[in-house]
C-alpha cells in the first residue's frame, strides 16, 4: 500500500535527526542511511544539510557516491541547503562533482556566513498562509531548467524548486513547525509508489 512507504534520511553529516523527527510527526516511517546498500530498502530519500564537500568527501568510499546518483535517477530525492547542492546540475563559488539530476545552477554561501543567517516568510505555491523559511549560511539557486517548478522564491531567487521526483530547498525547513515541504515530499513518495495500472483493450 502505498501508505506504507519507507523514506530513508541521509545521515553522514548535518541535522538528519532533525528530518526523522519531522518525518515521525507526519506518521511516516523513516530510516537513518549510513551505507550505500541501506538505500535498496527506502521509497525515497532526504539530503540535509551540512557541508557539500564535506559530504562528497564520505560518499567516495564503497561506490556509495554511485549508488546514490543511481537512486536519485530513479527515485524520489528532497535536498535542503547542501542536499540541494549535491542534487544540481552546476554548482559555482567553486565548482564541484554533484549528482547532476536537477536542472538548476546553484551558488555555495551566497548569502554569507553562518553569522548572516536569517528567519524569512514569504509567499509559496503551497496550499495555506506564507512559509517561513529557515537560512543559515544559504546556497542561491541562479539559474533554473524549462522543467523546474519554482514554489517559493526569497528576492527574485528560487529557493524551493521542483522538478518531477526530486524536490530541493535552500532553506531548512526541518528547523520549522510548518511541515508542508515535508508533507509534499512524502506525497512526491506516495506517488511514485502507486500501484501502475495496466489498461487492456
């Protein structure tokens, strides 16, 4: 069923737990993912943030950086801050390997260091009042692909984008009450889970 779906949370480096908690408020099972073949068993994954190189740095070991790009190609991915740097196609300031499956640009600390971190609301394309946005030492998306979907922008710059099973935030919503980023990933999962129908003629 598609309601018993697993998402698994990237756990090498940054606030992970934080995720789980979220994914635990909203009724969804979740598992902490430490090694390449503990993605085999998940529905979907989340990328929190961190550090970008820093999490290249444990993902080249035991294939893992591979099996992830293979999950990503087939399966629902959420990455906030340096999750959505590992999700893009071209990141800048400086240029590094990514996962290269979401069609945007994006730019490392382009608001500053951690000290400039910052609380923002602003209006989105989700369902309710506006989203509150958590920054702390924020990428900048600069530039997004013809299939990217912009939900919620922050002066002129896209900072929550979708593009079919992959979902990327600048900002951390795990640090928010407001779960609907959570929420519309868990959806994205459920989705991509149902059962296909086969229509016969």
């Amino acid at each position: 069923m598609s309601d018993q779906i697993t998402i698994g949370v990237l756990a090498l480096q940054g606030d992970y737990d934080a995720h789980r908690q979220t994914l635990s408020l909203l009724g969804v099972r979740s598992v902490l993912v430490r090694k390449p073949e503990e993605l085999d068993d998940i529905d979907g994954l989340v990328i929190p943030g961190g550090e970008s190189s820093t999490f290249l740095k444990f993902l080249d070991r035991e294939g893992f950086l591979a099996k992830l790009r293979d999950f990503v190609s087939q399966k629902p991915a959420f990455g906030t801050c340096a999750g959505a740097i590992l999700l893009a196609k071209e990141v800048r300031n400086p240029t590094q390997e990514s996962l290269g499956i979401l069609d945007i640009a994006i730019q490392r600390n382009a608001y500053g260091r951690q000290i400039d971190s910052s609380i923002m609301t602003g209006p989105t394309k989700l369902d309710g009042p506006p989203l509150e946005m958590v920054f702390i030492r924020a990428p900048r998306i600069e530039r997004t692909g013809a299939g990217v979907e912009v939900l919620a922008e922050r002066e002129q710059h896209p900072v929550l984008v979708r593009q079919g099973k992959i979902l990327a935030a600048t900002f951390h919503p795990e640090l928010s009450s407001d779960t609907r980023v959570h929420e519309l990933f868990v959806n994205m999962v459920r989705e991509q889970e149902k059962p296909r129908v086969q229509v016969t003629r």
